[in-house]
C-alpha cells in the first residue's frame, strides 16, 4: 500500500494517521522525494483503505501487490515525464533519440559528433568517461575533465549529457556537468550506488543488468525513488543467452511488459542489444513501434577508429538514415496510436 | 563450393566437370530440387573457381564459407518467394499474417474463426491437428479427420493451411490437406522429419529450437533443401532463458541476422514469442519493421475458452486492431523501404 | 491420483472400482506396462483415497501432485532396478560405468575397445549407428549393419550394448540389437518415438532436452512409461548456457533433484557434459558422490582420430585411471552411504 | 609476458631494462604487490623473451596468452596458499569448510553457531553484516557494529572471519575485524570496489557474476592482483539458467576449468548454488572430487526463522553429517589424488 500526503499537513492531522497505522500493525516506510512525501506500508493481513483515504492529511492511498511498490504503475497509472529543460523532454507518446560516442576521446572528436547532432536535431548526447571495462588493462576514459570538456561544447548547442556514474564518489563532481546520471548493467544491483543517486536531484537512467530480471531492474529502481530521487528512467540493453551470432539478445518483450508494470519511461540502447552496426537500425524501429519512449545509439565519424566498441558505432550516414527513418514513423505510427 | 548445372547438360558437358573435381580432390554431394540441379562441393584447399564456372554444363558457381551451403545468402542473393498459388506469395517487401486457433477444436470453430479471417483479407490459417504437448495426459488434437474437416471449410473461401507435422509418417496422409508443413519448435533438429520433408515438394516452414541457435536452424533448413526441397521458410519464435515475466524470449535480433545470412523469408510467431495476449500486437509490428516477410499468430473468439494456449490467442477484436495496424505500416513504412 | 490393480482381478470386482469413479467424476487413463497395470486418475476435487484402497481389484493407491505421475517418486518410493540379465543391474547403491566410442567405425575399432572394457571390467558398451549431426554433410553413422556387428563382438564378451535410436522405423530392426535403447537430447520431445518406445519391452535411457528443464525429462519419461514400459532411466548430459569455457553446463544439482523426484535411475553423461576429455574424470566422480547411479563416458585408443566427439573422448589411459577411481569411491564411499 | 623484478635491483640495472622494452616498442604496466614486483606487458609482435631472461633485475619472465594474466596458471605454476596465521591455510590439496549463518542476527545466534563451529573443528565462519537485497525494502544487515561483535565472538575461539563487503567507504572500517574480505555475485564486475580491495593487504575471495562467464571472474582477479593485492580466492557459486526446480545451477565444471586457468584457490558455495537443504550435501562432496580446495555453507540451528536464506540453511544436525562426510572423503580421495 502507497499513502501519498499532503505537503503540508498539520502535526495532529498526521497523528489521525499514525494512529490509525499502528493500531492495525502496518509497519511503514517514510519518503521524501523531490516534489511528494508517501508512506510505502507492507500490509500483511487484510485492511479496509478507505479507512485511510478519508484521512485529512492524505492526498491518496493505494493497494499495491508488485515486489516494487513505488515505481509501479498499480499506483500511478500516469506516465512520468522527465523535463531536463529547454523543452527537452522524454515522455510517453514521443521518441527520444539520444546520440553519440561510447567513450569521449577528444575535443576535435567532440566537436564533430555535436556538430552531427545539431544538423539532426538531437538534443541529448551520450559520451562515457567512466568505462567499465572487463580488463583492468583496457582504455577507462578520460575522467572528470573529458566531461568538462563535453560539457563546454554541449551546452554551447544547448545539448544535454548523459554519461554514466560508476562509483559514489563520483556524484558530486559530475554533478554540474551531466543533465543524465546512467547506471550501466554491471552496477544496476550495486545497491550502494543507487542509494546515493536517491539523494540527489537529477534524473537518472538505470540499465537492466546483464542476466537482470525485469523485476530486479523495477527493484532497483525502486531501491533509488525509495531514496529520494522520482526522476527515474528505464533502460533495456539485451540480455546475456546462449546465442553468438551477435553480442547480447534484445528483450524487445520487455518494452511492453516494462510499460505495462511502471509508470516510468523505457529507453532502448540497441547498439548494445545487438551490437552489430548494420542491424541498429532496424532493432531502434522495432523498439519504437513496441513501445519504448525512446532510444540511445552509438554514432562515430569513424567506427573502426572509436577506442571502443567499434563494431556497434554507427557511421554518421548510418545515423542520418536512422535519424530520417524514426522522424517518419513518429510522425505517422505513433499519432495513430495515440 | 555451390556448383548450379544446367538441367539438360550432356554427358559429355558433365564428365568434363566431374574430371575437373575429381582431380582437384573436391568432394561433392548431388542435390536434385523441384527446380534445380547443384554440386555442394567440400572444399578444403586453395581454388580458382573460375576454372569452373566456364564449362558448359555450369549455370553458376559460388564460394560459401558457412556451415550451411545451400540456403546461404552467400550464394544465392535474391530472396526466396513461396508462391501458394491463387496469388498467395510469401517474399521480401512485403507482410504476410497468418492467423487461426492453436488447436483445431470443431467443425463450429473453424467455421468461425474462417468467417473473420476473410473479414479481415487473410489468406492463410493456422490450426494445430497434431499437437506436441509435454505431458502425454494433455489433449494431442483431432488428427487426419481435423485437417479435413479444416480442408473443406478453407478451400469454400480459397484460404490456405498451415500446420504442424510431427513425424515422417504423417507427411503421406496430411499433404492433399495441406499447403505450408510446420515443423514445430521441438523437431528442429529432428533429422528424419528433415530428411523426409526434403523429399516432397510442398513449402515447409521450420521453427528456431526452444534453445535453439540460428546457425542450427539455418543448419536444419539445410536438411530439407540438400533432400530435395527448396520451398522454405524460417520461422522466429522465442528462445528459452531466464526471464519469467512472459512465455519464451522474442529473439528480435535473429530477424534480421536472418535476413542476412540467408536468402529463405522469414516469419514471426509472436504467439508463442511473448505468449501473452495484449502484447502480441507490439511484438508482431516490431517484427514487421524489423525485416520480417510476414508473422503467425493464434486467435480465438473465445481466448480464454480454447483447448491450448489461451493465454495467448488474440480476440477477435485484438486482431482486427492488429490487422489494421499492420496494413498501415505495409502500406507507409515498407514502401519508404523499397 | 495413481491406482495399482491386481492383474486378475475379476469384472465384478473391477466394475466396483469403475462404478466409484465414474461417481465421483473421475476420468482415468488405463495403463499396462510389462509387469504392471494402472490407471492413472485426472482427480481435481477433494477425494478420499481410501474408499478405493479397501476394494477387492486395488493393489495400491497414491495421491501423486507432480505433473508426471508414474514416474514420481511420491508413488513408488522404491528406486526402480534396471536389470540386463547375466548378472548386469543399474540400481541405486551401485555405479555402473559404461563405455565405448562417440561412433562406431570398424570391426578393428570395435575390437579394440571390447578388448579394454573387458579389461576394465566394464559390462556395457556404449556406439552410435545412427548419429544425429547438425549438418546434412557430417558423417551420419554405420546403420544398422555397423550395430549388427558390435552386437557380434560385445555378445562374444558378455558385453550389453546401448545405442540411440532416432526414429520409430528404427526400432524394429534394431531390438534384436540392442539392450538399451537411448533416446537423445535431441529427441527428448520427440513424443511419436517416445510412444513408440513405450511398446517395447526393452530398457530406455531418456536424456535431458538440450536446454530441458528437469519436469520435462520426467515427463518424456511419463510418456514412455504410460504408452507401457516402465524400464527407463534418466540421463543428465548438460545444459546450454552462456559459457563457452567448455561444451555444455553439466547441471551437477539434476542429480539429487532427479533421485528425489522420480524412482528411475539417473545417469552422468560427463562426457557430453563437460566436453573437454581432461575434465571428465573429475565429473564423473563428481556424479557418483552427488548420488548417481551410473555414467556414461567416451572413449578411443586415439582420440583425436575419432570421426566424432574426438575432444572429449578419453584415452585408454585416462579410461583406466578414472576406472580406478571410480571402484575407490563405490568401495568407500558409497558402502558408508548406505 | 609477465616480468618479474627482483625486490633490490639497482637503477642502472632496470633501465637495462626499459631500454630493451621501449626499444621493442613494448608498453608495460608496472605492479607492486605484497611481496612482488612485476611488469605486466602488453607484447603486439614476435619477440624473443630469452632477451629479458638475462637481464640482472629480471627475477622471472614468462609469456602470457590469456586475457587476463597475473592469476593465469600459464605463468605461476604452483598453487597460491592463502595463510590466515595461526596455521588455518586455504590451499591446494585439503578442503577447507567455512560455515555460518547467511545473515549475523544476534549476539545469541553468534554464541550458538560458533559453538557449533569449534566442536566440528571449523576455523572460519562466515556471516553477512552489509546484505545485498534486491528490495530496499528487505533486512539490510546489522553494519558495522554486528561485525565487531562477531568479531569479539570469533577471536575467543581463534576463529577466522569471512564477511561481504559492499563498497569501498566500508573498507577501511571493517579491516580490523575481517580476516577475508567477501565480494558478492552483484559485485564481481564493481571494479571500482576491486581497485580498492587491491590496494590493501588481506585476502579476498570473489565470487562469480550472476550470470559471469569463467573469463569475466578471472578478469575481475586480475583487477584486485593488478592493484597491488595476490591473496586472492575464486568463488563458484552458481549461475542463472532457464532451470526453476532450484535456485542457482551449481557450475561444478566451473571447478576444474578454474584449477587448471588460474593458480588461485577456487572454494565452491553450495548453499547458493543449489538453494535446497536437503542437497547442499551433495553438492559440496562433488565439489570436493571437482577438486575444489573448499566449500563455504551456510548454516543455522533454526533454518526456518532464519531472517534471510532460511531454504538453503544447513540445521546443525545436517552440518555434522557434511562435516563427517567431508572428512572422510579428504582423508581417503584426496590422499589417493596427491
């Protein structure tokens, strides 16, 4: 059961509750996120809500059975927008395409991929300067002054930066730069960092883990809107399987089943849910007309010469093509829809 | 190595040929289709196959480095079409529904659900006569008297069948009723159906494994083209992993890989492929943008009434929204393509 | 719900039973099996099994709530023996190795191998006639005439023989052949043959589907069992999984899964298992302390000579070695089990 | 290629030696760790590794082909032994059992359980105090104080103590009173955790990824070693297959592919990797025939109000006869095997 309150309600008012809470055994849980305060109760025997409903303090009260409470769509069955200003917004109804390197490499690099980005009308760049690499002996980025250097170039177009988060530490001094913090696929269960994301006020995009479940990565999620943080953003990247003929095995069922169990939006990232160049295209539409508000892709002048993943980077006339072919189904599918 | 011969070479011409392989060591296995004659020749040294493809009796010759020869797309670039007949045609640039029950249940059924794919302009009907069931307690379906029963009501409205065949010994009996075979997703790599399918000339449509690789599935394809028969198609329809909030993995991916690496058309089971009801419809445009030449999927007037896979058969009204959905990306998204 | 009847029981005394379950709306499927007759009761409402207990015709009676019926071990908890006659017997409490090569080649190959199992002691010779291969080019096996020979040297030595068999035609002229039909993981749900093998009053080892769950071997088991031969047992032979350090996922848990759930003999396939010729020792003895009942390995004088399976055949040496161990273990270790 | 330095070679005798690498256009990465100093190289052309072999600060060179290289057995032989001080030693050749219940609950728990302990004759107990659970909403552990008085508990008994740590701001805290640090299945691929865990002196034992491949475990050592850190431990405990008749499947393959990869100790973790009571047993004696070097289980003298993992608890009954079983199979298999 999820109790949305007041802002404001009085002491005594917010005693009526308690009150009511304790005298049926409902242990709960206490959150403040940005903009709401909601008590999460784990209800173990059978309760009349309406009870609670009528209370003053309470602006709304509702049984839900999910493992995950918060970012269920039992309970707020109205899409979540996320606003990162200047009118860009990822919401459902609309597709947001997301572009640019795997890792930040260079300022000349930069500058081209923003200049791409701006002759397609692509208002948020991806860019990684925190790798995680399999190998300690493998390229980890630039650090914090790549991201400064992104930062300079982006916000000269008015582009906004999602770049992946790797450790707690590191939140703060990203913090000024980055409009997206991302989780990637081996931190989507590392609870430490999701908590510390839950205390800050920035959206961020939480990527299912590599074998994760559907119900670990809304858990996950959950564990960091329970912290504070409702500016939350899924993200479905393949799943690892026994098949080699690409590299990880796009969940398209997981579009709809995501946005059939929550109300936040579903990103799809098919460089890394085929990671093969020449079929990104095609798994990108295939996402859209399943449903995903939005996909983020690789893109480099040169894919043979990126410092990584290559193989999954799609050549800039790749990208206008993509870019062409998701404006017309926009325009023609998803008005139909809705 | 795919040597084609013309079909009226002289004994002459052919000695000539067979000298040459003879003595430059190269195996050959002797592929006589309903339309054409080959050489698949195991090459295992350096050769110029220029030398070959200059003798009279020589239609073509291609190099194919898969494991698979003949259903490659390395040698034979144009797709494949299955004509049916009666202007029925499976082939690229285009998508083709097929829609029925799971299981043919009676003659009352089948006279409905034949009733609302003509409403709707669908040309082929699917409905299950041998059913593989894990337990051998579960219903296993009406049989030969089924399909004829079947037969009688499609041909009144010129509508073809497909279904499924479980064993050589059915293929005699069933193939005056029948206009696609199905091979169902646990005979994939049953080797003696293969063999047997190969040796009639009757379309066959082969699905992916439960666990199934596609390089096996091309592999098993290449069963029945090397017996005899080239009328195949692929068909995608979920893999088994980890995940439990849905039926099987829709392997979007293995769409287009497909389509790459063989020139065979390939449909979507999305029934089986999600195996949830109000999904089915996201999942089979997806496939459509995604490369498909056309999808099957399973309805029922009264889903949750039918003998099998309920949780999976659309209603009527499901499907006709699909069908509509369907067309309108025929007709504005696969036009832009071609 | 599972009934055991007297095998001469008279019609009065049967119509008694018949007459209570049709009143209580049972339906039944009537089952005779080489030693036994049963009928195994679809019960879906409260029932009290003891009215039919104190009939005359009923020898026995179980609830049984797993999927599968005659082969749980909620009914029968007496593990089943196999027995081949001359002394030969697959029980719990033993393990029975058996051996041979992936195919067979030659007379001189078969001799050779005859030669060592009796060295070692070994009674069981495992060969494949007929061998399922992912491609239509690979070497499919000797047939039925290679068996009749193996049959000649093993018969001279005492020896029994398994050997898979791939489709219903098969049977017949094989049986004379053979001891123990195996049925492979690719037919594991090829449910004609399984009926077909149901017929027969020979020994079948089932293995696990290559990406089977356990509930479905046991059901491919019931399937036999209930078309009327109850001599099978079970074989673990590996999953597919991501790795790829090795050939399959040897699932080590199958075993004491399998000996709780069912009465059958379960057999180790480390061979096929682990797939990697060095490692199979450590598995197969891995199996018996996991509390199998038996395994089955490869071996060849040469075994990077084998026409198949070369990498995970053992040498005589290795052969002799893991013979070795496995007699310290049964000695040891199994006499303090039990 | 590895390059081990002697401790005190002078500085004219090392630049011998990057003279000779630069000269060969060699990059390297230079490591000190407790006891050793190497360079790890990274060698693009043929070259002759006799060259540095002669050099006076070269202790040690060997060629490398793995993608991970100091914890490759291609270069250290003989096994590493991981010495806990007062004579408990995890190493090749013996099988070290570590028990204790999943969650530290209480000081009352702890006095039970270490009982238990002393009176098998067990020298390291593990105990969670930082849970990772995937609801926010579950027990998270009692921190830091729960670990001080295990601590307490465990050093009156000359116990050694195993316990998970989740985040690097945790390390230093829990030094004092933790004799090997812990990095869960979640945590295999944090690699900033591994950083860290490398740049202290004490053991680690890190666990296979949910669904990691052998290599990605093998990697993720290389991290800890890498960073300065050579007493590590490899962990199998299970992966994430489409088999629901249990938790985890046990990767008992794993076991010997890890033996013969790497030099390291690989313990097995039964109680995850099979996630039933009643078999861990098994479980953890085939680990031991596997070649295993031991085994960590959880236990608890009340399983079923255990607060978390209470299904895979071994009760004390169940533990001694492991226990029993354990010793007897190293007392008379393993000094069979040495």
């Amino acid at each position: 059961m999820i109790i949305q309150l007041h802002k404001n309600c009085t002491a005594k008012e917010r005693n009526a509750l308690d009150y009511l809470l304790v005298q049926n055994k409902i242990k709960t849980v206490e959150i403040n996120t940005q903009s709401n305060h909601y008590l999460v109760c784990i209800v173990t025997k059978e309760f009349d809500i309406r009870h609670i409903g009528n209370l003053a303090c309470v602006k709304d009260v509702h049984r839900v059975t999910d493992s995950y409470k918060l970012v269920s769509r039992q309970w707020k069955v109205n899409p979540t927008k996320i606003d990162l200003g200047d009118g860009v917004v990822i919401q459902e109804g609309d597709f947001t395409l997301m572009a640019g390197p795997c890792s930040i490499e260079s300022e000349a690099q930069v500058e081209r991929i923003v200049k791409e980005l701006v002759k397609n009308n692509i208002k948020i760049m991806r860019g990684g300067v925190y790798k995680p690499r399999s190998s300690p002996y493998s390229f980890r980025g630039l650090g914090i002054d790549g991201l400064k250097m992104l930062y300079a170039q982006c916000r000269a177009h008015s582009i906004k930066i999602i770049t992946e988060v790797m450790q707690v530490t590191q939140i703060r001094e990203m913090s000024d730069y980055v409009d997206i913090f991302q989780v990637g696929a081996r931190n989507t269960q590392n609870f430490n960092l999701l908590d510390a994301l839950g205390e800050i006020d920035k959206p961020v995009m939480i990527k299912r883990g590599i074998s994760g479940t559907i119900d670990e990565l809304l858990q996950s999620a959950e564990y960091i809107f329970s912290a504070g943080n409702e500016k939350l953003i899924l993200c479905e990247r393949g799943i690892r399987t026994f098949e080699n003929a690409y590299r990880n095995t796009f969940d398209i069922n997981a579009i709809p089943i995501l946005k059939e169990k929550s109300h936040l939006p579903v990103i799809a990232d098919p460089s890394h849910g085929i990671g093969i160049r020449k079929h990104v295209e095609k798994i990108t539409l295939a996402s859209l007309v399943a449903g995903a508000d939005g996909a983020i892709v690789e893109i480099h002048y040169e894919p043979e010469k990126a410092y990584s993943d290559g193989q999954q980077n799609l050549s800039f006339e790749e990208f206008r093509s993509l870019v062409k072919k998701v404006n017309v189904l926009v325009e023609l599918f998803l008005k139909m829809e809705s």
